[in-house]
C-alpha cells in the first residue's frame, strides 16, 4: 500500500495544481460544457449513489465515489472455512447477502456440475440463464442453481455446513465506489467502468468477476484504496487484504444442517431480496461516508457514451471511448481518491441538494402530467412558482423569476473542489431544465387570459417530456406492498423485463425464478 509520506507528497501536488483551479482545457478532459450537455444523468448518478432501487434503475454507472466505511461497521462473509481469507474476498452489508453463499458444500464425487468446491466462499455470483460458456455458470449457491437449472430434485446429496463470518472495521476503510451494477456480471454494460477505466480491459466478459476482482485490487493497492464498494442485490465490498489491519473477525459460525427443500430456497431467496429492499432510500447507519466532492465521472467528459443496443439507448456506454480516454479518466480518478484520502475535499451534501429538488418536484410533476383541468393545473402551477415571482404592476420579470427558482437550493454552497464544479454545473442545468419548463406552462396556462383546455394538454405534454428527460426513480416506486411482498425492481440476476420497466409488488413465490431482463448479450 502507498505509504502516507507519499500520499501526502502527492496531495500537496495536486492542492497546489488543482484544488482552486477549473476543470482542464486540454483537448480531451473534464469540462463545464460536458456537465452541462450531461446534467441529468450527473444529478442521478448523485442522487442515486448507494441506493439500491435508483442504482438498479440506472444500472450501467459511468461514475467513482471515493469513500470510507467507519470504524465499527459490520460487514459479513460466507464460507466454507472459519479460516481469514487469505485472498481476496468478498464481503456483504446485510446479514442475508452473506448468508446466501454460507452454506455450505455437497460432499466430493456428489454433484453434477455445479457444486462449490470446498476452497469457494463468497465469491461472485454469477448469471445462470445467460452466460456465454456452461463451464462459467457458478452461481454461489449451487443448491439454488439446480433448482433455476433443472427444477428440484427430492434426493440432492447432504451439504456440508458452511461458515458465516462477522468482521467489524477497526479503522476508516478507504473505499472506492463504482455506481449502478457493477457486481451485475453481463455484457450490457454494468462493468464497463470496472473493465475499461480501471482495468483498461476492453474485452473481458461479465462472468469473469474474479479475474475482474484482482485486476481492481492490483489497481487499488497502488492508491491506498482497502476496497471496492459494488451493488447487485445488495452492497458487498471486494476487500483486498484480509491482513491489513482494518478488519477484525468478530465470528465464524458453522452452520448447521439446512433445509434443503424448494420452499426454503425460495425462502431465503426472498429474504436476499427483502434485505436488498431495505436498502432502497440508502444503505442507513451511516456505514458508508461518501465524498461527493472527489466524484470522477465519465459524464464530466466529452465523450461518446452511445448504447450499441438502439434500443436500450437509456444505458450508457464505454464501448466507443477510445485507449486514451480512457485512460484519461482513470488517471482522473487516481488523482482524486488520493486528494479524498488526504482530505483535500468540500463539506458540500451533493446528494442532499439533489433530495431537496426531487422531493420538491418530483410529486408535482407527476400530478401535473396527469391534470386535466384547466382550475386544478393554475393551482398547481402557481404553488410551484408564486415563491419566486415578484409581481409589479405592470407583470414581473420573467429572467429573474426563472433565476431564483434555477438557485433556490443551490445557493449558499461554495465549490471547493474542481469536482464540485462539475457537480455544481449538473444540478444548475437540471434545475434550469425544470423552471424553464415550469415557467414555459405557467405563461401558457396561467397568465394566458386565453387559456383553454389545448393548453391544458400542451402543459401535460411538457411535464411527460420533462420527466422522460430527468428519469428520477421516485416515478417507479410501487407505493405500499402487503407485509409478505416487495416493490420487486430488476437486481441482476433477479427480475424480468417488466420488472426494470415497471416494478410492482411481488412476493416470494411470484418473484421465484423471474430473470428475462439480464442478458449476456444484448
């Protein structure tokens, strides 16, 4: 690991050529004009950062957070061992994670294919239905995999008992946070950030999560970064030295015998699911600080982020960034997590600002994309701007109005960091975005003396295109479920179509074996 005389050097170096200065002007790098051409994908990215429901939605991330886990935090393992890895290993937020891939192996010369080996523990889950070669297909709990694979079988072989580890952080975890699904293993661009940028590794297939795992780790040590926060159905760290110092292995508990009927998986599948569910809003206890100020982000970039796939055009992609920009974003982000480590960061709540305008609009405008009156859309528009508008006698002044509204929730907060900037230049163009609109039918509907219900429906038409354009998870929540339900969102390797499109409530039994959206190609 970098010694921390080094990192300080280094800090100092980039205090002294970056903190205060603007975003690059070198042909390719980071700039206000790309943050503002990519505004409503940096707010999400911001608004979305370790939440599960938003991040699923938003599944192919373009963005590094550095961040720390804080001393005291639990994290959680399965294995077949009580041993400390001594490897690189996996390590789940929530106790379900962990306790899927605690369970254990079936005896030498027993299986049929997919068992785990007695060396395996928790490591990465892998696609069943779609994987390009047979031999990849390992998911991590194999007793599940034969029942997705080729339905349940009464005389399944005994599992020996596995081992569920409890380790407590004995220091700040100097993280990095790779956004959306980057523990998804598929080729629809849920690791092309992981692959292209850190690892610079254009052609590796999703399955190949170990492999991927080392890379990242080679990479990390080099930057002092302890692990790599990634979301499937849940948070898990990829921890690279189980021997560092950070971790202290409260427990290892062996398991007992299991329940091996199709009942009890689907059980505790749901359960996964349901813990994953929790973590909707954000990952609580505090148990990961995130620096917004040091965020890297291939949107901060001008460069060509096209979905080869026309028809998933919502879902960036790497695919066409050429060697050097690549590698030019990487070197952006090594930059930034040592700063972060250092402290050279902002105390700005990016993420903050972001909820403020969400739960200021977000509501409104799905009311308003659905009025039909012309009494009930003045009603609304006028509470949604009458707070900015100066009236005198004559009318008010249009600019200033739309200006406060833009500002409302971003002034008062200074840029520290020449990341701050581009965040800053994100939010305020998704702001612009939205009271420009607001603005545009308030004169359409409230102070056109002519106002009819064609202006009606032109206002609906502009807060639809609005929301298609600003693409906020808040418009696919379900609502309240029944006790024994979630609001069942698309998590690789869960989730049919209909599920990332439209999630509803599903319970253990309908939401068993859905998997048509995630596709190794596609």
């Amino acid at each position: 690991m970098v010694s921390r005389s080094v990192h300080a050097i280094a800090a100092l170096l980039l205090v002294s050529c970056s903190t205060a200065a603007p975003p690059s002007r070198d042909p390719f790098g980071p700039s206000l004009e790309s943050a503002r051409q990519n505004a409503p994908q940096i707010f999400n990215a911001i608004h979305n950062a370790m939440r599960q429901f938003g991040s699923s939605l938003h599944h192919n991330g373009m963005s590094f957070f550095p961040a720390t886990i804080p001393a005291g935090t639990m994290l959680y393992h399965g294995a077949t061992t009580p041993k400390i890895p001594d490897t690189l290993e996996w390590l789940a937020f929530e106790v379900e994670h962990a306790e899927n891939f605690a369970r254990g192996y079936r005896r030498p010369n027993q299986t049929r294919g997919f068992a785990q080996s007695q060396e395996n523990g928790q490591r990465p889950l892998q696609n069943w239905a779609h994987s390009e070669k047979e031999e990849y297909v390992t998911f991590r709990s194999s007793s599940m995999a034969h029942v997705f694979d080729d339905g349940w079988h009464g005389n399944e072989p005994a599992w020996e008992p596995g081992y569920f580890h409890i380790y407590q952080a004995v220091r700040p975890l100097n993280v990095l946070y790779l956004d959306g699904m980057a523990a998804g293993k598929t080729n629809m661009g849920t690791n092309d950030a992981e692959d292209f940028i850190l690892s610079s590794n254009k052609s590796r297939g999703g399955y190949e999560d170990y492999i991927r795992a080392a890379d990242l780790c080679t990479w990390s040590k080099q930057w002092g970064v302890d692990g790599l926060i990634r979301m499937e159905p849940g948070f898990e760290v990829i921890y690279c030295d189980f021997h560092d110092g950070g971790l202290l292995q409260v427990a290892a508990n062996r398991r007992g015998p299991i329940d091996g009927s199709k009942e009890y998986l689907i059980f505790k599948m749901f359960e996964w699911i349901q813990a994953a569910s929790k973590r909707y809003r954000g990952i609580g206890g505090n148990r990961v600080q995130v620096d917004y100020s040091s965020m890297v982000s291939a949107f901060f970039y001008p460069v060509n982020l096209t979905n080869p796939n026309a028809t998933r055009s919502e879902h960036p992609r790497l695919v066409f960034a050429t060697e050097s920009e690549l590698a030019a974003i990487k070197g952006h982000v090594e930059r930034t997590v040592i700063r972060s480590w250092e402290g050279v960061k902002s105390t700005v709540d990016w993420q903050g600002v972001t909820d403020m305008i969400v739960t200021r609009y977000s509501d409104r405008l799905s009311l308003m994309a659905a009025t039909k009156s012309i009494k009930d859309m003045k009603l609304l528009l006028s509470h949604l701007l009458d707070g900015y508008i100066h009236r005198q006698d004559d009318g008010f002044d249009l600019h200033a109005a739309q200006q406060r509204c833009r500002r409302h929730y971003l002034d008062g907060f200074a840029p520290v960091t020449p990341e701050d900037n581009l965040m800053h230049a994100g939010i305020d163009s998704t702001a612009k975005l939205i009271c420009e609109t607001l603005f545009e039918a308030h004169a359409l509907v409230v102070e056109n003396p002519s106002a009819d219900e064609s202006s009606v429906q032109t206002a609906v038409r502009m807060a639809q295109d609005l929301m298609d354009t600003l693409r906020w998870p808040e418009w696919k929540l379900c609502g309240a479920c029944q006790v024994d339900e979630v609001c069942f969102v698309a998590m690789w390797p869960f989730g049919n179509v209909e599920d990332h499109y439209s999630p509803s409530c599903q319970n253990a039994t309908t939401a068993f074996a859905r998997n048509s959206y995630w596709r190794y190609n596609w």
